[in-house]
C-alpha cells in the first residue's frame, strides 16, 4: 500500500484495482466462502452485456455467491472501494484520529456517508479483549471523558451531561484496552482488571482505594501516592497510562469534540487499535484493520437507535 495520500488516490481510483488488493488483503491464501469457509471455489467470469457482479465467486461446496466485501463492514456500500481504503489508511495514520467532516472534505463525500464510514472502520478496530490477557507489569488507571470543566458549573440552566468514566489497562511495552464503565467504584475497577490480566501479573495504579487490595489476587501491586505529590517510585508509576490518556484526550477534544456515551467504546476502540499496532508502518497498521472487518458488519439504523444524545 502506498504510503502519501495522492499515491493512495492515484493507485486505487480503479474499482478493479481496489477490489484485487482486498481480495489479496483479506484472503493472502486465496479466497475462502464466508459461509462455510470452504477454500474450494471459483470466479465466476461476467459475459459482455450481463448483469453478473463484478469480482463474484462461487464455493463448489455449498453453492453460495460471494464477493470480497460479503461479510464485512464493506458490504452493500454504495462508496466505491478505493476512497474505503483510503479512509482506512488516514484514520490509521492519524495519531489523533480523522473527523468525519475532514473524511467528508476530502473524499467528496456527504458528511453522513463520511460518518457512517468512519463508524463502520472503528467496529473494524474492534478486537475481543478476552482473547489473550494482559501480562508482565500493567498500569491501571481511569479518566472521565466530557464536557471541559469551565462549562460544567452549577447554576447553568442546561447544564452538560455528566461526564462518562473510562479505565485503561495499559501492558508496558505491550498492549492497551479501554472500557467506558458505569462508575468508579472498586468492584467495577477491579472486576475488569481480572477479567483482563492475568495472576501472574504486577499491577501498578495511583493510590485510589478503589483498587486495594489487587496484591491479594495478582503477583503484586504498588501505588503512588499522587495527593501526596509521588508519582515514580522505582518501578512504581502509571506514566505510561497517563500517556496514553493525553493522546485520547487530544483526540476527543481536539479532533472529534464531542463523543456520545452510546458510541464511546467505538472510539475507545479506534485509540486502542492505533496505539497496539503503533510499531509498524501505517500501511501494515491499515492492512491489519482491513483484515479486522470480517464477520463485523454494521449497518446505519442500529448505529443511529443506539445513539444517546447528540450524534458524534
């Protein structure tokens, strides 16, 4: 994949060409039946003059019809495949995130379709956090993602929705998984860092005591004291959480502006995805999700229903 955004334009202008690299992209063993996951098929060749669907194959197994876009966040979409894949390479590339409206700009599309693309490239981030748990040393920590405290005094007459807590777990040279939660509490804390690391593992958080006693349940667990004014002690300390946070923030508040509580797992999704694949190229990282969009089809009236608030 091409890395500047006018050889990305350039490369995939081509319906055709797009459709071959996500076919080599999502089957680099060949293509597969998304219904039965048979490897024995075959293309079906459109005669001049029919109507036959451009890139359609067919399993000898179960007679299903099939294109590369079956399946996934790219099915039944109207937006040509080129401008999907360079949307997926800008909002990869963007440390920060891609508003819809940037997207809207400059792919010329409408500013819903842009919205809905970006939403559906988000679902494509998404990756089961119980696959595999957190392990070595972890920080823990939470933020509240909101409106910015100056327009949250009391005696407003529309005052701000509240604000939505989010806990990071962050593996040190590792991964992160974000989760918007319904409060702060430590069984809420501490159900989700058992859910997620593993026993062996030391875990490093402020003093909150929300979190005591995790050295009962994991390999060990030291705080800081940041009300006391530490904040490294050793090996002791949640910097790299709190990094991570500062890119968040500066996405959300900087970028996006205002995210609904409905879709925040989405965005939390899009951070964490960057950010665990932030050691290779934004290519690889752009393949990766492209190959993250099967079996995660997400279309608009369910996306829209969910909302809560103002869309984002």
């Amino acid at each position: 994949m091409a890395d500047s955004l006018t050889d990305l334009l350039a490369r995939f202008a081509d319906e055709n060409a797009a459709r071959a690299a996500l076919e080599q992209w999502r089957w680099p063993n060949g293509p597969r039946c998304p219904k039965c996951g048979s490897i024995n098929v075959y293309r079906i060749q459109s005669m001049r003059g029919s109507s036959t669907r451009k890139g359609l194959l067919r399993c000898r197994d179960c007679e299903g019809q099939f294109t590369v876009t079956v399946g996934t966040i790219f099915e039944d979409s109207h937006i040509p495949l080129g401008k999907w894949i360079v949307a997926i390479h800008l909002m990869c590339a963007s440390k920060k995130g891609m508003s819809a409206h940037q997207l809207h700009r400059m792919l010329g599309l409408t500013y819903k379709s842009a919205w809905f693309m970006s939403h559906r490239i988000r679902e494509a981030m998404r990756v089961d956090p119980l696959k595999t748990l957190l392990k070595g040393v972890v920080e823990a920590d939470e933020t509240f993602v909101g409106g910015q405290p100056k327009n949250r005094h009391l005696g407003k007459r529309e005052p701000a929705p509240p604000k939505t807590p989010v806990l990071s777990l962050v593996e040190r040279g590792g991964q992160v998984r974000s989760f918007r939660i319904a409060n702060v509490t430590g069984d809420t804390l501490k159900g989700a860092i058992r859910s997620n690391v593993s026993r062996k593992t030391r875990i490093m958080t402020d003093g909150a005591a929300a979190y005591r006693p995790l050295e009962r349940e994991f390999a060990g667990h030291e705080a800081v004291d940041h009300q006391g004014g530490e904040y490294v002690r050793g090996e002791a300390h949640t910097n790299t959480v709190e990094s991570y946070f500062s890119i968040l923030k500066r996405g959300i508040i900087g970028t996006y502006h205002h995210v609904s509580e409905a879709h925040l797992p989405r965005y939390l999704s899009e951070f964490d995805r960057r950010y665990n694949l932030r050691k290779v190229s934004d290519a690889e990282r752009a393949v990766a999700v492209i190959r993250g969009a099967e079996g995660k089809r997400l279309t608009y009236k369910p996306l829209v229903n969910r909302s809560v608030g103002r869309v984002s």
